[in-house]
C-alpha cells in the first residue's frame, strides 16, 4: 500500500441542483453584512506553477466500487494526493464508509446502514452494483465481492502521509461525531483528517473536540460565494478555513413580489476569481472544487489558484494533470 507514497506526478501541497437565491430582501441584507469592496480581476494573462491536488472522491467512484478498501487501493495507485470517505454509522455503533440512504443502491442488502451491525455490513458486497469501466456493461464485482469497510480498516490502510476527508453523513450528528472521534483518538489520525458535512449539526458536534479540522458549513461557503455574485463584496473567512463547493452549479434565483414571485435558472459559476480573492484575505484557507472530472474544469481550477478538486476518477484525472505541463498561461476567461 505504500506505492501511492511514491509519486511523481505534479501537485500541490493543501495542509446544487436545488439551490435558491431570493433576491430583494436576501440581497439587501447581504450588502450590509459584507465589509470588503473586491478589486477588478487583474491581468489578462497569468502564469500558472502551481497545480491543484487530487482528490478522490469517495476512494474513486469511477474507477472501483465506492468507498471500499479496493477503491482506496486504486486511488492510491493512481496518484491520488488525498482520499474522500464517507462516513455512516452502524447499529452498533461503529462508523463504516457508505454513502446512499439504502444498501440496495450500491450492494446486495437493503435498508439502511443503522439497521445491521459492522459484522453484517462486511458481509455485503459493496461492488455489486458496479459496472465494469471497460463499458461492456458487466458487473465484475459479482464474482469477487467486496465487503462495506469500517472506517478504521481505511485509515490503518491509508499511509499516513495522504490525508484524508471525511464526509459525514446521516443524523443525529452526535453520536457518529463522537464515535468517529473515538476512532480518531486510537489511531492518533486528527492530524491527517479533516471533516466535512453538509449537515452543519456537525460542525457542531464536532465543536467539543480541539483537534478536529473542520471544513466550514456548506451554508458559510454558499453565502460567501453568492454574496460576491450578487454583491460584489467580500465576507472574508476566518484564517485557516475549509472551503469546498461545485465549481459550477444549477442555481434557481427567486425574486419575490407582493402577488408572487418570480423565477429564472443559472449555470452558475461559483468559484471565480472575485470569490477566490475573497476567500484568500485569510490567510491559510484551504478551497477545493467539487465535481471536477476533466481537462477543461482541471485548467480552470487551476487557473483560478485552488487547491484541491474533488474528482471521480483518479485514472482519469492523473493522466490530466500529468500531461500539463507548468508553468503555462491562463487567460481573463479561464480565471
């Protein structure tokens, strides 16, 4: 497993469908809240050095079965420079990486995670409903299962040297906060881990536990960066913050009448450089693009100096970054 410590590749060291707006009123309130005027983007053309690391989201969901110690395996192999887990927590307690509400989504079983102990869990196959990558659409995990992990058989798995998300899911946020912590203490792992829920109940959950690193809530994110969209001011974080969104999103924008309201829907560019230079006023922020699964998205990340992104498919992604070589130019549009 130490061969994913060995790589070579270029990176950088990081130590909404669905989504509303309500104009009028919001806008307002947002004007008076922000305290910084963003300056005009700068240059037409920048140098970039610098590219932004890997991250494979949930272990690599598109090269291997999500979440599994496959997937981390594969991840690893394929240069991933940080690993994306998600975190449920079972009957009895102890936290496993499984992502859907239901175990017929991905394996074998079905019902939720909360309803069948670790044991159990480990005895599904996490890959059944993988298809082949090859596009000949087999399923190859059917005749090699490959069980639900626990959260601590991934870390003891992972070198010590990659760090590691852990993106929090199911409620009540309390007891899966503290069991993962539980985890956490015995493998002395804080100091690579870092925590990420859309719930913010975990935020707070997490709170009581000096050593957790915390992704700021999606909610702050959002807010900063439509506050810039629909502003043009900055409410800068906090130093030492967390910040991951969509590189882009699907984004309804509601304006609301006295007999109505009204309604138009925006492929909205969230990261921008307005909204990295806000984010940027603190110092140590560490931004990460989700959702970022090609060459085009890969450049403007990097393009726009972030981080990390979140990407599917490490296979994929490494040979992108591989072939670019830096420094090379970016353009006013691709920033």
């Amino acid at each position: 497993m130490e061969q994913g410590s060995n790589r070579s590749q270029p990176k950088s060291a990081w130590t909404l469908t669905g989504s509303k707006l309500a104009l009028g009123a919001v806008a307002v309130s947002l004007a008076a809240c922000c305290t910084h005027r963003l300056p005009d983007t700068g240059p037409d053309v920048a140098s970039i050095t610098k590219l932004p690391a890997l991250i494979a989201h949930r272990g690599g969901t598109g090269d291997f079965p999500e979440n599994t110690l496959v997937a981390i395996e594969g991840s690893l192999a394929n240069h991933a420079d940080a690993i994306w887990l998600t975190v449920q927590l079972s009957r009895d307690g102890i936290p496993v990486l499984y992502r859907p509400a239901d175990l017929s989504a991905l394996t074998d079983g079905s019902g939720p995670v909360a309803a069948q102990n670790a044991a159990q869990l480990a005895r599904l196959n996490a890959g059944w409903q993988f298809r082949s990558t090859s596009g000949d659409g087999s399923y190859p995990y059917r005749a090699r299962p490959v069980g639900i992990p626990t959260l601590e058989e991934a870390l003891l798995q992972i070198p010590t040297n990659v760090p590691v998300v852990l993106d929090m899911k199911a409620l009540p946020a309390e007891p899966q906060a503290n069991a993962v912590a539980q985890v956490l203490d015995r493998l002395d792992a804080w100091d690579r881990v870092s925590i990420y829920s859309t719930e913010a109940a975990y935020q707070t959950a997490f709170d009581r536990y000096p050593r957790a690193r915390l992704f700021e809530s999606r909610d702050a994110t959002r807010q900063r960066l439509f506050g810039v969209a629909l502003t043009g001011r900055c409410d800068a974080p906090a130093a030492g913050t967390r910040a991951g969104f969509e590189l882009g999103r699907r984004v309804d924008v509601v304006e609301r009448f006295t007999l109505g309201e009204g309604r138009s829907t925006f492929d909205a560019h969230t990261w921008t450089p307005a909204s990295v230079a806000c984010f940027r006023r603190a110092a140590n922020v560490t931004l990460i693009a989700f959702a970022v699964n090609d060459e085009k998205t890969y450049r403007e990340a990097a393009c726009l100096g972030l981080d990390a992104v979140l990407v599917d498919s490490p296979a994929t992604m490494s040979k992108v970054r591989a072939a670019l070589a830096v420094p090379f130019a970016c353009r006013r549009g691709e920033r």
